[in-house]
C-alpha cells in the first residue's frame, strides 16, 4: 500500500487498491453538475508559482480561536505569495484588533452587522466563516448572494432551515460552499479510506462507532457556548458532525433516517454548586474542573480583555443550568446503500479515543485512535485487519504533528495549492456539509420526540444541486 504523505506504517502485507467508483447519490434521487461536487474549489487553488501574480481576496467573518489561529495566523504564514486578506469581521470589535495584531496584517475591521458592507467595500473573492455555529448560515447565505465563494468551518447549519438556504442560495448563485472537514485529512482517515475502496471486506453491512472524551477537552466544551443547544445545535452536530461526515466518505453514501436517544447526565445541572465563570466563583478548591484562564496568554488576549464588548465567559461553569447540550449520546443511521451506523459520544470520561469498527460480508477491520489523537500531541491509531476466523493483520499509524494531527495543515494546502487530481475525494462541498449536519439535526429531533427521522423530511433537496 502507498504511504499518503509521511505517513508512518508497520504493516508487511500489501493492499491493492482499486480506482475509486463515486456511487451516485441515491437517497434523494438528486443529480451532480459534472465536477462541481468533487472539486468545488479547485478555482481558488493557485499554482505553486502563481505566475500570474494575482492573489486571492479573502475575507473573514468570527476571529476567536478558530479563526485566528486556524485560517487565519499560518494562511498569512504559509500563503502570503497566493492569498491576502482584505477584511475581517466579528460581533466582537476588539476580537478582531487582536486577530489582525496575531496575523500580522493591517486591514479595516468591522462589526457583524457591517458583514455585507464589508463584502461591498473589500470585494473579496472568498469568505471563511468561523462563527458561533448557529450563525454561519447567516453569513454562508449573504457572501453567496454578494458574489463570493465561502469556506466554513464545521458545521454549516444548526437547523434544517438553515440547511435548506444554503442549499438554495448555492444554486440560484452559482457560487460555491467548502466545507472544513479537516478530519478527512488525518492519516487514520485516510487508511480507513483506502482500505475500504479496496474492496478486501466487500459490502459493508455495519459500523460501530464509539467515541470517548475526557474530562479535559469534553469539558471545554461545556465551558463555551457550545454546551447551549441555541448557538451549537448540540454536540451531535457540533462536535459529531466531523463523525457523521468521517463515515459518509468513508463508504460513500448517504443518511436516510435517524432514532437516537440523548441527555445532559453529568454537566449542567448534575451537580449542586455553580457559577457564572470560573473566576467568580467560591467553590474553586472543591471543583476538579476549575480552570484559571489566566494563566493562557491567548485566551487573556482574546477573551478575557475582550468580553466587555460582548458578555462571553469563555471560562464558563460546566455546572450552568442552562446547558441543554447532551454529554451522553446514542445514534443509530441507515444509509442509502444498506449499511447501518451505531454512533455513541460520552463527553465525561477519565481517557480520550475513538473505536471505528466496519463489518463487511468478507471480514472486519477494527481501527482504534488512541489519546490525544484529536490535539496537538501526536496520538497513534492500532488497525486490525480480519478476512477469515484464523488471520488478522495488525499495524500502527503514527499521527502527523500539528493541528488535528496534521490534518489542519493539509487542508489549508489543498484549499490554496490543490492540485487537480483529488484521488481520495477529500474535498467536501455544500452536500457533504448539509448530510452532516442533518443527521445531527434528526438525531437531536429524535430524542425530543422518541421518533425516528427521516432526512428526506428535513429540507427539499433540489432536481439538480449545483453544491
């Protein structure tokens, strides 16, 4: 099997791989412009030269941690030579000036509701929207109608509404949606895929998935406004659409109905003290999840002198009542191809990792991702390979270094210097994005109303989607 990048192996035995067959898509009977889903942003790819010298006007909409530190400080870093920012722009007017002093760069700020006076007065090419979830949507629908092409990170709608008008705004456009699934990057990720476009285990019949958070990184998400079903949508379509989307590419096809069960057990309202944010708080040297974000230059910078402008705690209390985010999920999927999906999220756990296990009419592969697998640490990811009762293959693959194990770095790459040749179909536009988001959508819908959810009810999918 070929190494992808510097990916790491232990693994003797070799896997022929067959020449991906892109199936099409049957859950809606929806029909592909030629090209445009596969590679939907090969147009804002320069060549490794750029010749022309023309470079690319990017604005950007949410400048907290994602923004900043993601799309923002190593785009300016690593693609000075192919893109410029113009604008950025942020509910938070003091966000912004950190940003801009973090990036390096010296261009006129505004506030969110100045986004379209942005557009008009910057004129960029493209748009990255790295907001509060619930409103990319918003800005996703407006940079479309004003004439750019837009990256959003994960993910691009909270409710099927939203959905519906990116779709539809996408096609009465002609503009395009990129979506950051950065997880289809990871060297794991990109294992899984090959071995499953092999063909070693046949049709796939089943999926478990279990993933596991500790009590550092899941907490953290209870901390910010994740934890509010309101501007997250939930973690089943915060956190899970990253896993949703995973499994979409991974056996290419699409979500037909969801039944989940959910609820807030050991966050929240689960414990008899609280505060408003960690600083405020008496119960600090009783509370194991207290967190003094004092001692992050960054998020000093960035939230704390900051919060004035706009009242975000980014060291909230995991305790708030008001968070209705569940920390303990259950999520079962059926596919368009037959294949059904067990998912399961424990947000409170003493270790971190995920177990992906694939059961296929020839054989199993079991692949387990290790602790810090998802952070800046290199975790390591253990794939048993299984065709009969007597002979397994087991190996080992080291993460890269970087954000999400490297997994940042190349999608920033494949956005600014693709090639054309995407030969794994890494690039994810408005359709994986929304198929995403909808099954966290219906399974969130599932567990308030104890019934399973159909995605063809959830929006109106178009005769022919441009996206």
């Amino acid at each position: 099997m070929k190494k992808a990048g510097k990916l790491i192996k232990k693994q003797k035995d070799v896997i022929q791989m067959k020449k991906i067959n892109r199936r099409d898509f049957l859950s809606s009977g929806a029909t592909l412009v030629a090209g445009a889903s596969v590679f939907p942003f090969y147009s804002l790819a320069g060549d490794k030269t750029n010749a022309s010298g023309v470079k690319k006007r990017v604005a950007m909409v949410g400048t907290g941690n994602r923004g900043a530190r993601t799309w923002g400080v190593p785009v300016v870093k690593d693609f000075s030579n192919y893109v410029e920012f113009v604008g950025l722009c942020d509910i938070n007017h003091k966000r912004t000036e950190v940003a801009k002093k973090m990036m390096g760069i010296e261009v006129k700020s505004y506030v969110s509701q100045d986004f379209g006076v942005m557009i008009e007065e910057t004129k960029p090419d493209v748009v990255i929207v790295t907001t509060t979830d619930s409103f990319h949507e918003k800005y996703i629908v407006r940079a479309l109608e004003l004439g750019c092409d837009v990256i959003s990170e994960k993910p691009v709608a909270t409710e099927a509404e939203q959905c519906q008008r990116i779709i539809d705004a996408e096609n009465r456009t002609g503009k395009k949606v990129f979506v950051g699934f950065n997880v289809r990057y990871m060297n794991s990720s990109v294992e899984m895929k090959k071995i499953l476009m092999s063909g070693e285990l046949g049709k796939i019949i089943s999926i478990d998935y279990q993933e596991n958070l500790n009590t550092s990184h899941g907490a953290d998400y209870f901390r910010r406004w994740h934890g509010k079903t309101k501007y997250s949508g939930s973690l089943l379509v915060h956190k899970a659409s990253h896993q949703f989307d995973l499994i979409n590419w991974l056996i290419d096809a699409e979500p037909v109905d969801v039944q989940a069960n959910g609820k807030v057990a050991f966050y929240g309202s689960n414990n008899d003290y609280r505060a408003r944010n960690c600083r405020t708080c008496s119960f600090t040297k009783k509370c194991k999840f207290y967190w003094d974000i004092n001692t992050s230059e960054f998020d000093v910078n960035m939230y704390v002198n900051c919060e004035d402008a706009d009242g975000y705690y980014r060291d909230g209390c995991v305790w708030d009542n008001e968070i209705d985010s569940f920390d303990t999920s259950s999520v079962l999927v059926n596919y368009s191809n037959g294949t059904q999906m067990s998912y399961s999220l424990n947000a409170f756990l003493p270790f971190e990792g995920q177990f992906i296990c694939f059961s296929g009419e020839h054989g199993r592969l079991e692949v387990r991702l290790n602790d810090q697998q998802s952070w800046e640490v290199p975790g390591q990811a253990e794939f048993r390979l299984s065709s009969d009762m007597k002979t397994s293959r087991y190996w080992t693959i080291d993460a890269s270094t970087g954000g999400h194990g490297g997994a940042d770095g190349r999608i920033r790459e494949r956005m600014f210097l693709a090639e054309t040749a995407d030969p794994l179909g890494q690039v994810a536009g408005s359709r994986a994005g929304v198929l995403s988001s909808l099954i966290g959508i219906a399974a969130r819908k599932s567990i308030e109303t104890g019934q399973k959810v159909k995605i063809a009810d959830l929006i109106q999918f178009p005769n022919v989607w441009k996206g």
